[in-house]
C-alpha cells in the first residue's frame, strides 16, 4: 500500500487555516502541512488603513476559544512582543486590523506546518488519497482543506473598465493613490466604504477637491453588537441553523445582515464628530457628501475621466457625477478554488457551482470515500452569517481537526447559550447519517 505523506495538507494560508494550523501543530498524532503561494502571510494587505478596527473581540482570535493555553494565543503575542502592560492599559477589546495582522504573521512564523512561496497548480483525487502539486513537488494527503480566500466583487457596469484611477478597494493600500485636488467618488456603503472616507476626508492620502460617498442602502447602517445579537456567533446556533432549509437559511442570513456586515458605533461617531466640525464648526465651503439609496447602473471612463449613472432607490431618478478617481468598497465573494478544478465534478455542488458541506465543513462526493475535502469561507449558503466572520474561527478549527482524527482532540462541545432557538424541526431537510457520503434528502 502507498504510504501517504500527510493526514491533512490546507491549501492557501489565510486566517481560517492558519488557526486549523496553529491548533494542528502541537497534535503529534496528526500530520500536517499547509502552503501558501505568496512568500509570506498577508492578511488583505489594501485594506490595512492606519485606524481601520476589528469588528470582534482580541479574544477570538486563531487558538483561545478552544485551547486558550495555545502559544499561538494572541495573548502570548502580547507577551513575546513585550507590550502586555501597554496593551491593557487601553482598555479596550476591540484593536486593529493592523495589529491583529501583525499578530497573526507572527502566528505564521512560528508554526512548524506552513510553507510559503508554494502555490498548488492542481488538486486529484486518487482512490483514497489526494495528490497535490506545488511548484515541483507531489505531496499526497488522506484529507484536505481548502482555504484560498475570496475575489473583489465588481458592479457589472465596470466589469472590463477598471484602471489606475476606477479600482477595488482591496487595492488602496498597495496603491496609496494621490488624491490632492482630485474628485473622489467612493461606492459602498459598508465598513470598508466607511474606513476609506474617513481616511481620504482626514486627508491620508492628500486633501481631495471633492469627495462623495454613494451606497445603494438606506443609510449609513451601524453594526448590530448587542449581546443578544451576538447569540447569533455562538456553535450552538450554527448548529441548529445548519439543519434548516435553504429557503429557511436564507431569510434568516438576510435578517442578520446587520450583525456582520454594517459600520461600528466607534466609526459612525468618530466620523459623525468630524463631519460636524468641517460642515458647522469651521463652516467650511462644501466639498463632500454622503448620498444614500443611489446605485452605481452606469460608469463610462474617457479621458482619465470616469462618468458614473447614479440611480436613486426610491424616485428612480437618474442622475449623473464626475470622478476623477472611482473607488469600489463593493465587498468579496467565494468562488471555488481553481486548483479543485479536476475534482469538481466529484463533488456535489449547488445550483451556483458552490461545494455543499456537512456539518462538519467537508464537502459532499458523489461517490463514498473516507478522505474528506474540507471548505473554509466557503460562504453563507451552508453554515450561515458566521462562515467568512474570525468570531468562530477557532471552533471551526477544532470541529475540522476533530473529524479528521476520529476522535475528540479539542473539548468543542457547545457552549450554553442565552437563547432557545429551537429551530429544530421535523420538516426540515434532514443529512441521512448511514451513508459516506451522507446524501442531502429533500
């Protein structure tokens, strides 16, 4: 029989398996290798503006929530990097991506399982194993894990007309875009569209002459943090959620948006103190705005100019704006990674070509294998709001680790929740437990 390099090789290296690794590396009983094309970890390396803030507790970071003894825990960062005391003298939970960034390189650095400037060309499935080819080399492996992040999502109205001066925002900090004098239109109306205008209005980037901020929602929407929201972010919901139907998930997903994907208190005030003082305190003549309930149809660049057809939500009015620079806070989206190509069609996937996953975040084969291919941010379609969110990342590791060794290396059972969901019901679609793979029965 072939002997088989790995128990588990991860594919790409960003936060999701980078906490699958820290908690694999002191596992003698599991071996594991992970590989990243890039020659060292970044975590959205554009996005990294000077006071951009995470939106989750430093405590949820890759390790503590499950082994909170780890050296891999954001603590013993603090430690090692000598600025504990410093730290908590802030008194505060939430830090910034900058540092959380910092912390989770360090993290990279320090495992025994991670390769660097290995980008995997192509993924086979082979009987029982899988075979992966990274810049010359074969490994093979019992079990996988795909972590290879997401791709800038683009309105269709600029598809094919992205230049030097109309880009997505994932690219802001590599470009650091001279801004003096110039008209700024920025498209977005989440957090990142919120961390872009505070940044250009306090003049990061040179003062601009005009600077307008244009989202399709209503306002600008504060992040939902309550702690009964929070509930949400917590295994024993996930759990339950995943056994409703795809009708049932989406509605629920679509109701919590707010609770992932809105702008924190912190940033709508700090913004709201400045655009006081500019607008009413120095009285300044108006060079900004804030437009709501518009949506980019249109854009057309000529001449360095870009040309933006606005449509208002409501009054259906169109109208149009000049832009001498367009930046694209219009979020990501996941597709399936590329190298899975040759073993897609052994995978059952959706109606959108996306992997379906158990409830352990292995994909569904069409036909029976013990090797498991697991999805990491693969999405909300399957395990709802808290797939591409950090707060349950380090749960998520272990229930991975957990199905590929046959046995409870990390206590990751539910914690007890503040809430009765009972979302259990007997109508709802059911995963048949006596097969491999287990088969998804309307």
């Amino acid at each position: 029989m072939k002997t088989i390099d790995f128990d588990l090789v991860g594919v790409g290296i960003g936060p999701f398996n980078l906490s699958i690794a820290a908690l694999a590396a002191p596992k003698s009983e599991l071996s594991t290798q992970f590989l990243e094309r890039k020659p060292e970890f970044t975590w959205h390396p554009g996005l990294l503006l000077n006071h951009a803030k995470m939106q989750t507790s430093f405590l949820k970071d890759l390790v503590t929530a499950v082994d909170p003894t780890s050296p891999y825990s954001f603590l013993n960062y603090l430690v090692q990097k000598q600025k504990f005391y410093p730290f908590t003298a802030r008194g505060d939970f939430m830090i910034s991506r900058l540092e959380f960034s910092d912390y989770m390189a360090w993290v990279a650095k320090q495992l025994p399982n991670t390769q660097f400037d290995a980008g995997v060309s192509d993924v086979r499935f082979e009987g029982d194993h899988f075979v992966i080819q990274s810049n010359g080399q074969t490994l093979t492996s019992k079990h996988l894990v795909v972590g290879t992040g997401t791709q800038p999502v683009v309105p269709d109205c600029a598809k094919g007309k992205l230049t030097d001066n109309c880009f997505h925002a994932h690219e802001m900090m590599q470009r650091k875009p001279d801004l003096r004098g110039k008209r700024v239109v920025i498209i977005g109306g989440g957090q990142t569209g919120a961390d872009i205008f505070q940044h250009i209005f306090a003049g990061d980037f040179g003062k601009p002459r005009q600077l307008d901020w244009v989202s399709r929602r209503a306002n600008l929407e504060g992040l939902d943090e309550s702690c009964f929201s929070d509930q949400f972010f917590m295994p024993d919901y996930v759990n339950q959620f995943y056994h409703l139907d795809k009708a049932q998930q989406a509605r629920e997903v679509s109701r919590q948006k707010l609770t992932s994907d809105g702008i924190t208190d912190d940033c709508l005030s700090t913004l709201y103190q400045a655009l006081y003082h500019d607008k009413y305190v120095l009285q300044n003549p108006k060079w900004w705005s804030i437009q709501p309930h518009q949506e980019l149809v249109g854009l057309e660049t000529a001449d360095e100019l870009n040309q933006l057809t606005l449509k208002h939500g409501i009054t259906n009015n169109i109208k149009a704006l000049q832009a001498d620079v367009v930046i694209l806070c219009t979020g990501f989206k996941r597709v399936l990674a590329p190298c899975l190509e040759n073993i897609a069609d052994q995978l059952q996937l959706d109606e959108l070509g996306r992997p379906l996953l158990n409830e352990d975040y292995a994909a569904f084969w069409k036909q029976p294998t013990d090797s498991k291919l697991f999805v990491v941010n693969s999405g909300t379609h399957n395990h709802g709001i808290i797939e591409p969110q950090l707060s349950l990342a380090a749960w998520r590791a272990a229930t991975i680790l957990n199905s590929v060794s046959d046995k409870l290396l990390y206590n990751n059972t539910n914690s007890s929740n503040i809430m009765d969901w009972d979302l259990h019901s007997s109508s709802s679609p059911q995963i048949v437990q006596n097969s491999n793979p287990r088969d998804i029965v309307s």
